[in-house]
C-alpha cells in the first residue's frame, strides 16, 4: 500500500523538472557517444549544459539497454547524439524512434564528423538536412581557413557567416570566427523548416582533399555547417557535420582567420554552442500567447456576435520564456488578421512593452463567421497560431436609418394626400 | 586465388615494416597547467573525497603548480581526523597518508605506529586485491615517513597476490572473480612493488622474474589507435564500473614502473611500447575533467622517470611552414614534460613530396641545433625545396652509446608537412570564339591579383575560352586542387565547371550550344567566379572577373526547369503588409435643403385644393343637427381621423402588427358608425330629393 501511494508521489516530484507548457525547457538529456573519452574532451560544453540546471545521462551509442521511454513516456527531453560512428543504436532505439522522439515535440542536436554511418546520415536527410554523399569528403576553404601551424590541408575552418538573429545565437554579437572542422551539409531549399545558422564563405568547398577534385557536390555559400530546424511542433534540431566544434579544445583555442588581420585569443565556439543550445533546448524564443479576448470599443465584455461596420478592440497577451521564467516579449510586427476564407482585416498590433499586444478596427460589410487570427512566425521563434472565431451579421430590419431627408417628398405627398381626403370627406358628405 | 593470399601478405609485411605517420603530440605545456587551475578549483574550501583532494595535490604538485595554504588547511584537517578515526577503512587510510606524503601535515599528532600494526592486521586477513593494495601502499608511504615498517610475511603476501595474475598477464580482484582485468594488474603490480620495496630479502628472486614475465605478457595485450599511439583496455560488462583507456593505462604504468624501480635487472618491455603508451597519454591533449586529467599528468610522471625506457618525445612545433616567409623546420626533442634530451642528432632522413613518385628531395639532411632554445632546425629555403605536401622521416640517434638503453626514441619517426608558398598564374586569358572555331570574337588578358569586371556578350553558337598556367616558385609546373569556374545567371542558378589541365596549362572550353539545356535556356546576365586553391598556395584566390551576357534560344516546351532557389528566410519571415477593407460606398442622396424644398413643394396641391374649396364656396348645410346624427356624424370622422392618424403612427413608431390590430378595432367601430351615418344621410338626401 505505502508503496502504491509511493510511487504517483515520486511522479509528481519529478514532473516540475521535466519538459511542459508551463516550462519549456529541457532538464533530462540524453547524451549518445561513441567513446567515453568525449565526456572529457567535450567537457566544457557539458559543464555549462550542467551549469544551466540541465541533467545529463551519458550512454555508448551501442550500449543494449538505452531506451528513450518506458510505458509510453519519454525518460528525456533532448537527446544529443554524439556518435558520429554508430552503425546502430543499441537497445530499442533506431531511426524510427529518434523521430518519433522528435515528432512527440522533444529537441535533438546531432553532430556528425567525417566517419559519419549511415544512420547518423539518416536521420540528417529525415531531418531535412543532406550531408555530403561522398564519405571522404569534408569541407575544405583555401582562402578563409583558419590559419594552424599544425593543419595544413585547410578543413579547419574559420566560419563567421552568422544568421542574422539575436533569438538564435544571443543578443551579443560573435566576434570571433567559429572553427568548424568536419563536413558539409546542404538544406533543400522548399524546406522552410530548417535555417542555416552557420554558412561556410563562397570559396569553400566539400571534397576529399587527398583525391583528385571531381565534381564537388557543395560549394560556396550553400554549404551549410551547422543548421537548425524548428518542426511544425516547435521541436528543435541542431545539425552539424563537426563534433569537433563541440571540443574543449576548440572552445580553448585562439582563431586566426587567414587573411584577416584580426587574431582572436578565444575562438567563438564557446558562445556559439552555449548560445545556440540555449535556443534548441527553449531557453530563448518560446512564446506563448494567453487571454485573446475582443469587445466593442469602450466596453469589457465579449459579446458573441457582432454586427457590420461595429468598432471593436483586439488584445493578446504575448510572453517568452526566458529559461527561467515568463517575461513579456516585444516585438513591433504582431499582426491580427480578420479572416473569413481570406484576411478582410490585416492589422499590426500595438504593444504596450509589459506583454500586451492590442489594436481596435471596424468589422468589414460582410457578414459570415469570422475568425480573429494571429499567426505569428518569426526567424527562431516558436510559432504562434491562434484563432477565435466569431460570427458577423447583418443589420436587423430595424436598425437602419429612419427619415431619411431624401425620402421627406414621398412622406409629404402621402400625408397630404391623406389630409386631402379627410377634408373631401367632410366637403363631399355635407356639402348641399 | 594464391595471387591474393601474396598480395595481403606483401601488404601485412609492408605495415609491420612501416613507419606509422604519427600523429604530432606535443608535451605537457602551459595549457595542461592553466586547465589545472580550472578544473581543480576546492568548492567550499576543499577539493571534496580524500581521493579527490590526493587527486588535486597530486597533479598541482607534479605540474609546479602553487597550492593555496587555506586549502591545505582545509586537507590536512581532513587527513589528521581520518588518520585517528578507528573506522577508517584500508583505502581511507591509503588516500590519507598519500595526501599527507606531499602535504607532510603535523607529523607529531599522528600515531603512525599505532596505523601500522591496523595496517599490518588488515593485511593479515586480506583476500583480495583491493585489500593488499591498499594496506601495502598505505605501509610504504608509513615506511616513506621514516618509521620501520616490519612485514611478517613478505613471501606470503607476495605470493597470495601473485595468486590472482591471469596466464595472458592480467589479474584478478580476488580469488572468487571469473572476470580478469587490465586495471586489476597495474594495483597489482603496484602492490607487488610495495611489498619488494618493505621487505626486499624475503621474496624470491625467481618470483620476480615470473612477474616480470607477467608484465611482458601484460605488453602483449597492448591494443593501438591508428595514430601508432597505444594503449590499455579492458572489456567491461557495466557501466557502472566502466573504466576509461587512459584510467586503465595510467594503472598499468604506474604499476610498472613501480616494479620495475624496485625490481633488480630489466623489464624487457620494448622502447616503442613504452614511447607508444607515452604518445597515447600525450595525445589526449588537455583532458577536460580533473579525474582524467590527474591520470594523464600522473603516469606521465611516472614515465618521465623510469628504470624500462624513458621516452623522448619528436615532435614538430609546425608543419606547415612557409617558403616565402623562409620558415625554419624545427623539431623539438624533449622527455614528456618537455625537458630537454640529453645531446643527440636529429636527422633528417627523407623528404618525399606526395605528388612525386617517391623519389626523395631531400635525403640524409643532419639538423643543426640551437642550444639557447634547445631545438634542431633545418633551414629549408636554402635546400631549394619545392612547394608542396611531404612526408617527413626523422632519426633521432642519441650521443651517449649508454643513453641509448635509457631512452626511448622510436627510430624513425615520420610526419607530413606542407611546405607552402606563393603560386604565380601566367597567361590568363579569356576568349569568346565564334562558331566556326577559329575566328576570335573577343579576347581579354586577365590580371588575376585582383578582381576585374569584364562585359562580355555571347550567343549559343560561340565558344567560351579560359587559360591560364599556374607555375611554383621554382617553376615547375602546379596542379591545384581547387580549380574551377562558377557561372552565376541572375536568378542565382549556378553552374560549375572543373578546369582540367593539360600539360603545364589549365584550360577549359564551354561550347555554350552544348550547355544550353543544362543552362535551363536562361538568357541574361552570367557572373564569371574563378576559384584556385590549394593547401599548399598561400595566394589561393577566388576572383571576380566580370560578367558574360548570354543570348540563348527561347526554351522549347517540355524543357526543364531550373530549380527552385532558397528563399531568404529573412524575407520569409517579415511582417506581412497590412490588408484594410474597403466598405461599401453610401448610397448618393440629394442633399437635405433639396429634399426639404420638395417635402414643401408638395404639400401645394393640399393647398390649391384647399383655395380651391373655399372658391367654389362649400359648404356644410347638410350637417345634421339633431343631437343623435351629430353624435354619429363626429364618431364617423373622428374615425376616419384616427385611422390616418394610426397611419401616421404606423410611420412614427408602430410596428405592423400593433398597427394592423388597432386597425381591425377601429375599422369594425366604422363600419359600424359608417352605416349609421351614411345610411342616415342618405334618407336624409332622399328625403330632400323626393321632396
């Protein structure tokens, strides 16, 4: 008995710690590695994972008992895979489930490295993201490498062509080039899901430097180095062809762009995957919109039709999560659509910088079921899709205009004639 | 099928033969040092488990590092307590003394005696390995102390431990364990030292020489990277109790090079083992977590200073070294820690450059050596080296002839360098060639040190033309592995095209009648991209030369379509343009005083009927004036009367129900009095008439 009412009590201590609306920030991560050597190699990206409050349960991509759930709940809220190697996963896990991991809205970051499997490959292109086919290829830049005593082939490379968003790589700029070491992926471009995040320069290219250039598959600004992917489920991916990028030493290391003059003493690394793990494990740019309410100008409640041509007032509320908590997100490009089959209405939103968003607007001289809609999808937010409908009818019969001046003419001719007759009346039947 | 069985044999024979490009490790430097002070930081002024805390001082201590005396405060309290606490276990103990032979807290309060004869009863009943390692460890650092340390039975002891070694040279926890294990051997060997180094007369010469052979066995089992680095491992059947290679082998060598310091005679492990084992600790880099850190820098330690092979790292500070800045090939030689060797000369055997067939650039070169920073250097631009990718193999040949069994160098020594330089890139020209193939349309020289930005014009019929000759410093002929030029339409379709090469010269012709379904018939702008590159060419460009506008037929149906581009997902995702409605327009109305002016103008004919009246002078003679009919005549009128005034109401505010119920009262009540009325003025008009 003590037992029973044990266990729905341990349940419910470890629910706050875990992935939800309320918060939705992983805390559980699962960490697949190939070698147990990368839990010190890697430390530093696993120390400020730990720092950020995150648990992290390490396995060998091929160790028999990992599974990613137990009785129909997932044990984790991110899976890192760092095994670049792994033919096959160990235990229950395989492709299948990594997506389905994924399609149940729970984040991933998958690095690769030029021994890439088939698998890992797998669930790249599953992810919409192509590594290079060629096995021996890896990406190669003669003129922005990153300038190495020791690295002569120029595949150690000084990336600094950033997406241009605060929400996905931090507020504070990267100064200092990335170095990335590993291979190249493209994005297809009807994926309008994934986002280079990192591009390598116009003269890279992807192939085995060892053997003869034969029709690279990727050049130039097209070759993605690391990439995300927000699912329609607002699950987050990180994709890159670079383990190393994640390196204790890479992290440590001075970047000395070739042809630059500028020589960094820390390379960018350690911003980059702090700032970008931040993101894929929604500590910044989840929103939320709560209290979507309308009413008629000057009024508070929310009627349940209105009628054409009626004035009325539109307010959302609009917060991001912070990692920690809900703070109000501003933003000046918040749009209402009033929308039935089309947007009748498309209108920016106001904001009053505490989270509330509002804007008041004539309902249009169609009648019908409306609906009030904000889709809202910004470069590495969430997206926000919300709708309300609400129908609009026309005027009542006796709500349009009486006497109408124009009309005064008609109105006259009949009461004259009226008090014409009465007066005939009287006249005709008394008159001698 | 016996032609293959030859061929894989030549080919184990030609590995076991050669030299493994190693990989270049470098000595234990300042970045070990600096990650020492970080990982190791004391949280709440201690760096936690006495182990943790020997772990710490240990590394500090081995890498000259200071440790701050509130922290050893902190530790030697701990040690003090744990050292007098009766229920301190062997392995607390063990820890305990290991902290305090380097921290040599306040000697006078601790009774070693009195830990001793615990030790010596711990050893006693001892049954496994665990057990005699740790109480025989904890005995050699009391015996380290100063004090006499007695054991009762070394040859016993000595011999139950030797009870657990395995036939492959590994050990086993204790006697009940199926499992054996590489990590059990290094405690083991350790232990076996101990009791040596206590009571060295008593344990049989003869039984030395076993272990010793147990430790060759042990290198047998040795396992490698592809680098030539090698390594310990076990196979472990938990995670829990997993080990990591560098845990494994730190064991193994510090169990070693115990034995083998306190051993009489040689271990006859061969110098490339122990050099192969140091490379593996080497290349690790710097370990990011103070545990592995701590074995690293631990078993570096204890081979920087053994009686087997002391090994001597080669290594090459850079190998990509430039020709035009007149980079010198330097190599360092030094013990792990990078302490200098002992007089040696560093020779360079061979230099084959990877492009040629094999034939060395440069053979037998002796490096000269710079006593102030201690390195061999070779000044390479004056050997008249070409640039290019090389395989480097060097010999290290020690002075001393007696150095030479306390060294470890590794023989030959292989490492690949890029020796790179500047590539100059003669007769570069493009040509626009008509359709007959001969007669030129245009022709430019290009300058490619900078961008230029031609304007060209093609048709289909004519032939594109790009040459040019990339030569080396020394004027040979150059090869680049980047070569190719990128043909971007407006629409951001590109196309890429390898330049081949022919003899000394890189050529390529686009016949654009043959491109002209590849180039999806789009006509207009073309951007010509020329890439050169090359490891080894300091100058690797991608030029900008200008732009080509094509004129290529109207496609025919059923041509293919040039694929979708990437959109900008900085547009893809702006706000979009704000949509009003546009209502409908009001009705036109005339204005008010119009409408106001014929509301008037109507009410004339009323009015003309009224003058009307009065003209043709009526009059109301036939009123009744009998009380009866006067009351019928005014109830008939003021009927009437209140049916147009109902009317009225009708318009005002009525609506059609109310107005029609009153009306079904009202027109009964004047039917009604209508009758009465009517009926009655009408006698009365007969009457008049018939009169």
């Amino acid at each position: 008995m003590a037992k029973k009412f044990f266990c729905p009590l341990l349940l419910l201590l470890l629910l706050p710690e875990s992935f939800s609306a309320d918060n939705p920030t992983d805390r559980r991560l699962l960490i697949l590695v190939d070698d147990l050597t990368i839990r010190s190699s890697h430390s530093l990206f696993f120390k400020s994972l730990e720092s950020r409050g995150y648990s992290l349960e390490f396995r060998l991509a091929d160790d028999p008992k990992i599974s990613l759930q137990r009785y129909g709940h997932y044990l984790y809220d991110g899976l890192v895979i760092f095994s670049p190697s792994v033919q096959r996963f160990g235990g229950s896990l395989d492709q299948a489930a990594v997506l389905d991991f994924v399609d149940a809205g729970h984040d991933l970051i998958l690095a690769a490295d030029s021994s890439a499997s088939d698998l890992i490959r797998g669930i790249a292109s599953d992810s919409g993201v192509d590594f290079d086919e060629d096995a021996e290829a890896v990406v190669i830049d003669h003129v922005s490498y990153a300038v190495s005593e020791t690295d002569g082939e120029h595949t150690l490379i000084a990336a600094d062509d950033f997406i241009q968003s605060d929400v996905i790589l931090g507020e504070k700029r990267i100064e200092a080039p990335v170095l990335f070491r590993g291979i190249g992926h493209s994005v297809n471009p009807s994926n309008t899901l994934a986002l280079k995040v990192l591009s390598a320069s116009p003269s890279a290219y992807s192939a085995s430097p060892r053997a003869k250039l034969s029709s690279p598959s990727l050049t130039g600004s097209t070759i993605a180095l690391v990439s995300v992917v927000q699912a329609r489920n607002n699950a987050r991916m990180l994709i890159t062809g670079s383990l190393d990028l994640f390196t204790n030493r890479f992290l440590r290391s001075s970047v000395w762009k070739a042809g630059s003059s500028n020589k960094y003493e820390k390379s960018g690394n350690e911003q980059f995957v702090t700032e970008i793990s931040k993101w894929v494990f929604h500590e910044r740019g989840h929103l939320k919109a709560v209290n979507m309410t309308h009413h008629f100008v000057g009024e508070k409640t929310e009627p349940a039709v209105y009628r054409i041509n009626d004035d009325l007032e539109y307010s959302i509320e609009i917060y991001e999560w912070s990692g920690t908590s809900w703070k109000p997100y501003v933003a000046d490009d918040v749009q209402v659509q009033f929308y039935m089959m089309s947007p009748y209405v498309l209108k920016t939103l106001s904001t009053n910088l505490m989270g509330l968003y509002s804007t008041s607007f004539k309902v249009p001289d169609v009648y019908g079921v409306f609906q009030f809609k904000v889709e809202y999808q910004r470069l590495g937010y969430t997206s926000l899709s919300l709708s309300k409908q609400i129908p609009v009818r026309p005027y009542r019969h006796n709500e349009y205009e009486r006497f109408i001046p124009a009309a005064f003419p008609y109105y006259g001719a009949s009461f004259s004639t009226m008090a014409g007759f009465f007066i005939f009346t009287i006249v005709y039947l008394y008159n001698k | 099928m016996p032609g293959r069985g030859i061929i894989i044999l030549l080919a184990l024979i030609w590995s076991s033969l050669s030299i493994c490009t190693a990989s270049v490790v470098r000595p234990i430097s300042e970045a070990h040092r600096s990650a020492a002070l970080e990982l190791f930081v004391p949280f709440d002024g201690s760096f936690g488990s006495l182990e943790d805390i020997y772990a710490a001082f240990r590394t500090l201590e081995i890498l000259g590092l200071e440790k701050t005396q509130d922290v050893s405060d902190v530790a030697c309290e701990s040690v003090v307590d744990k050292l007098g606490s009766p229920s301190s276990t062997a392995k607390d103990l063990f820890y305990a003394l290991k902290v305090n032979s380097i921290l040599r807290c306040q000697a006078e309060t601790i009774k070693f005696e009195e830990i001793a004869s615990k030790l010596q009863t711990v050893l006693k009943s001892a049954s496994s390995l665990p057990d005699f390692y740790y109480s025989i460890g904890s005995l050699l650092l009391i015996k380290n102390q100063g004090f006499e340390v007695l054991l009762s039975d070394a040859a016993g002891a000595f011999q139950s431990i030797k009870a657990f070694s395995q036939s492959d040279g590994r050990w086993r926890y204790d006697s009940s364990s199926a499992e054996s294990s590489t990590y059990a051997a290094g405690m083991a060997l350790e232990a076996l030292a101990g009791v040596v180094s206590i009571a060295d007369s008593e344990v049989d010469k003869s039984m030395i020489g076993v272990v010793k052979n147990d430790i060759v066995k042990l290198f047998d089992s040795i396992k490698s990277y592809s680098d030539g680095t090698l390594y310990f491992d076990d196979k472990y059947v938990h995670t829990n109790d997993y080990r990591s290679p560098l845990e494994i082998s730190a064991s193994v060598i510090r169990g070693v090079t115990a034995f083998a310091e306190v051993a009489s005679g040689r271990v006859n492990i061969p110098g490339n083992k122990v050099l192969g084992v140091a490379k593996f600790f080497l290349s690790l880099g710097v370990p990011g977590t103070s545990k592995d850190l701590f074995h690293q820098i631990e078993a570096l330690s204890c081979l920087e200073n053994n009686r087997i092979y002391i090994p001597l790292i080669i290594s090459l500070p850079a190998t990509v070294l430039s020709l035009t800045s007149r980079d010198q090939l330097k190599v360092d030689v030094t013990s792990v820690f990078g302490v200098p060797a002992p007089p040696l000369t560093v020779k360079l055997l061979q230099a084959i450059n990877s492009n040629s067939d094999g034939k060395p650039n440069i053979e037998n070169q002796e490096l000269y050596f710079d006593q102030e920073n201690s390195i061999h250097y070779l000044d390479i631009a004056s050997l008249k080296v070409d640039v290019g990718k090389y395989n480097l193999i060097f010999e290290a040949s020690l002075h001393d002839p007696v150095a030479e069994k306390k060294y470890a160098t590794g023989g030959r020594t292989s490492f690949s360098a890029f020796f790179t330089g500047s590539i100059q890139i003669d007769q570069a020209e493009l040509e626009i060639l008509n359709s007959d193939g001969d007669s030129i349309e245009t022709i430019e020289s290009l300058d490619l040190s900078k961008d230029s930005s031609l304007s060209l014009s093609a048709n289909h019929l004519q032939t594109f033309r790009l040459s040019f000759q990339p030569t080396t410093p020394l004027g040979h002929a150059f090869k680049p592995h980047q070569v190719f030029l990128k043909l971007r339409h407006e629409t951001n379709v590109e196309h890429i095209f390898l330049i081949e090469s022919s003899a000394r010269q890189y050529k390529l012709t686009l016949d654009f009648l043959g491109f002209v379904e590849k180039f999806y018939y789009l006509s207009g702008k073309y951007d010509i991209e020329l890439f050169v590159g090359d490891a080894i060419m300091e100058n690797s460009f991608l030029r900008t030369l200008g732009l080509v506008e094509l004129d290529l037929p109207e496609p025919p149906e059923k041509a293919p379509q040039a694929p979708p581009q990437p959109i900008d997902p900085y547009l893809r995702y702006g706000p979009k343009a704000e949509i009003r409605h546009i209502f409908r327009s009001p009705e036109k109305r005339p204005p008010k005083e119009l409408s106001l002016a014929f509301f008037a103008l109507i009410f004339l004919p009323l009015l003309g009927f009224l003058i009307g009246l009065v003209r043709l002078g009526v009059n109301l003679k036939l009123f009744p004036s009998s009380p009866g009919p006067v009351a019928f005549s005014l109830l008939f009128h003021t009927g009437i009367a209140s049916v147009l005034l109902l009317y009225g109401l009708f318009w005002l505010k009525l609506d059609l129900f109310t107005t029609l119920k009153i009306l079904s009262f009202l027109g009964i009540f004047l039917v009604f009095i209508g009758h009465q009325t009517l009926s009655r003025l009408a006698s009365t008009s007969a009457k008049v008439k018939s009169s």
